[in-house]
C-alpha cells in the first residue's frame, strides 16, 4: 500500500463509525451538479485523479452517453459528501450467461477506479446494503481496483455476508519512488544501465538538435495533441488499428481529459524534438505529487537510439527539481518499465454475486467453469503440438 492510497490508509485507523445516508444519482445533469463536492472529497481523501469529476464525466459522455447510471453517494448527518461510487447498469455476458450487471463507470481507458470515501470501511458497507435492498442486478463488477483501494472493503463487507465472489489480477504496474536527487536515483541503477542512457541520448544529439518541451496549459493544446496523436498512430499501434486517432470515442475523450486537466492545474504532456519535430511523447499528468502517464510514443524509426528512454529520464528529472514524489508507468510491467523500477504495484477486477440461485452460477461460471474449460482446451493444443 502506497501514499496514494491516503483514503485507505486513513480508513484503517480505528475510529467510532457515523451514520451515512446513502442517495442514488441515475443522470449525468444530476452526476454534473456534484463537481465541486466531488473534487473536494477526491483532494481530502488522496484519491487519484482517475477519480475526480471530470475524468469520470469525460469517460461517460465519450464511452457511454446513453448509460442507465448508478451514481452512488454517501452524506454524513449535515449533508457532506462523504462516499461516492460511480456505477452504470447494464446487461452483459459474466461467463458466457447473460446478467444484470452494475458496472463501473471505466474502461481500459481509466487506468485506475476506485471508491471514494473518508471512512472507506464504514462507506463499502453502506453502499452494499443499499445495492443488496434493490433486486434488480445480479453482479457488481469494479475494475481496475488498486491493492490496498477503498473498493475492497465493498468486497470485505461482502465477504462477510457470504455473498459469492471473486477477484482477478488485471494489471501489474511498475511505480518509482523519486528521491531527492536524480544523481541518488541514478547511483541506485547498474553501470550497464547507465551507460546505456549516456550512449542513448549521444546516438540522438549527433542526429541533430535534442529539446523538451512540457505543455501544462491549453494555449496551443489541441496542436500539442495532434502531434502526439499522429506519433502514436506512426508506430505499431497504428498498424494494430488501436491508436487514439484512429477512433472518434477515445480521440474525443483523451482530448477533453487533457482540456479539463489543463483547466484545474495537472496536465504535464512531455515531448522530446530533434531540430523541432517530436519524436517522443508522453500524455502525462501530475496529481498529488505524482506524474502519470497514461500515453506514450516514440518515432520507431529511431528504435535504435531509443528516444522513448531519453523522454523518460528528462520526465523524471523534471519531476525530482519539481518535488514530486513517485512515477506511476500504469500499465503492465514491460521490460523497459521494470528497468526502471522493480516496485510493481498490481490492479484487480471486483466480482461480486447476489446471493441467488443466478449469482451463484454466474459465480461458479466465471471462476470454475470457464477456467476449467480454457485448461482443457489448452491441454488438448499442447497435445495436438506434440503429436
């Protein structure tokens, strides 16, 4: 568990429990009116900025307009915003059965989600029994839960009702802790290491001239993005189809995510130019005294000089002079990433199942059967190989 679990930390110290009232926000006209509330309670609790207002509302407007939503909020006895939890109907497939599913408001776009509370323990229980009094869903599904995130306590308060559940392991995500100087962090790495990022940056300057730019406000921002949208879409991602400009939805969204970090203060895209055009890019953002990034790209003919590593090392040097005190990779643990830092801090998918008849075979089908068949058939393949 990590500074950036503040809430969760704060959740753990023992402390009388007070009584929440929890209330149900079903429109995004009624989600849009709890910004500023909102955003104080992601500030006073250390939630990331994957959980403030403007992100989820981003997300919903661009990934899911038309969604039933489920906005869960918990207020203590004057009225405070104290709990949120932000959540949208729908119906899906859980194990190949199809159910009534309340989902969170995220996708492989968020990098992170969470519950948002100051008394986590006390909130995940408040918002279970609220969820468990409406018939109406047959699994509750939160991803992208950090270890050590307030949502697992909706997942213990479960456990203790001996409700069906289930979790698996979605991503495992190198963090570096900055310390106080980049010549201490430096002296943490191998010599070849080192080396390897001397050499790097020589290959680079004797192409031309190296500069870095960092980009914290929306004067010229829509350019910025373009130039990096159009790296991104250079490389294998655009080969793959997957790169932010080759899909209206997430073009629209990582645009306006940007419009809205600019706006309150923690947008930091980064971009490394040799004689002025980009030829690395990170769209990165600081919250908390931690930068994230979310995005990247590099121009992969220049593969050999590597001048996404070059970008990182100017990215953490300019976090250390600027106080910051971690780096957050999100994603999964490459290699390039590790090199870094060893430190890999993993995410979780949330199941949790009514206490029905249906519940406890989605449970068994999500967990046990499908598993089970995906065993078999890969036995089956490794046989057919062999023969």
């Amino acid at each position: 568990m990590t500074s950036r679990h503040a809430g969760s930390l704060a959740a753990e110290i023992a402390r009388p429990s007070t009584a929440i009232e929890v209330e149900e926000i079903r429109s995004l006209a009624g989600f849009s009116k709890l910004e500023r509330e909102w955003n104080t309670l992601v500030e006073a609790t250390g939630a990331g900025p994957f959980q403030r207002h403007e992100s989820i509302r981003t997300w919903i407007s661009n990934f899911a307009p038309g969604a039933k939503l489920v906005v869960l909020t918990a207020r203590d006895h004057t009225r405070r915003l104290v709990g949120a939890l932000p959540l949208q109907a729908e119906m899906g497939l859980v194990g190949g059965l199809p159910a009534r599913q309340l989902v969170a408001t995220a996708n492989t776009h968020s990098c992170r989600f969470d519950m948002i509370a100051e008394d986590a323990p006390a909130a995940g229980r408040a918002f279970l029994a609220h969820l468990l009094g409406k018939p109406r869903w047959d699994v509750l599904r939160i991803i992208d839960v950090p270890q050590g995130g307030n949502a697992w306590h909706i997942y213990r308060a479960a456990q203790e009702r001996g409700l069906p559940l289930g979790a698996w392991e979605s991503e495992c995500s190198p963090y570096l802790s900055l310390p106080s100087s980049y010549d201490e962090l430096l002296a943490s790495k191998s010599p070849m290491f080192r080396a390897n990022l001397r050499r790097r940056r020589r290959q680079l300057e004797r192409l031309g001239t190296l500069s870095v730019e960092r980009v914290t406000d929306d004067a010229m921002l829509l350019e910025r993005l373009d130039e990096g949208f159009a790296l991104e879409r250079k490389g294998w991602k655009g080969r793959q189809g997957t790169a932010i400009a080759q899909d209206k939805r997430t073009r629209a969204f990582y645009t306006e995510l940007a419009e809205g970090a600019a706006r309150h203060g923690y947008l930091a895209l980064f971009f490394l130019r040799l004689d002025g055009r980009p030829i690395a890019f990170h769209y990165g953002i600081v919250h908390g005294g931690i930068y994230y990034v979310p995005k990247l790209a590099y121009d992969e003919s220049l593969k050999g000089c590597s001048p996404g590593l070059v970008l990182v090392e100017e990215a953490i040097k300019d976090g250390i002079a600027r106080g910051l005190t971690g780096y957050d990779f999100l994603g999964d643990a490459v290699e390039w990433k590790t090199k870094w830092s060893s430190h890999i801090e993993p995410s979780h998918w949330l199941f949790i199942f009514r206490d029905t008849r249906m519940g406890h075979a989605l449970r068994k089908a999500k967990f046990d059967w499908v598993p089970a068949a995906k065993r078999v058939l890969l036995d089956v393949e490794r046989t057919w190989r062999a023969s």
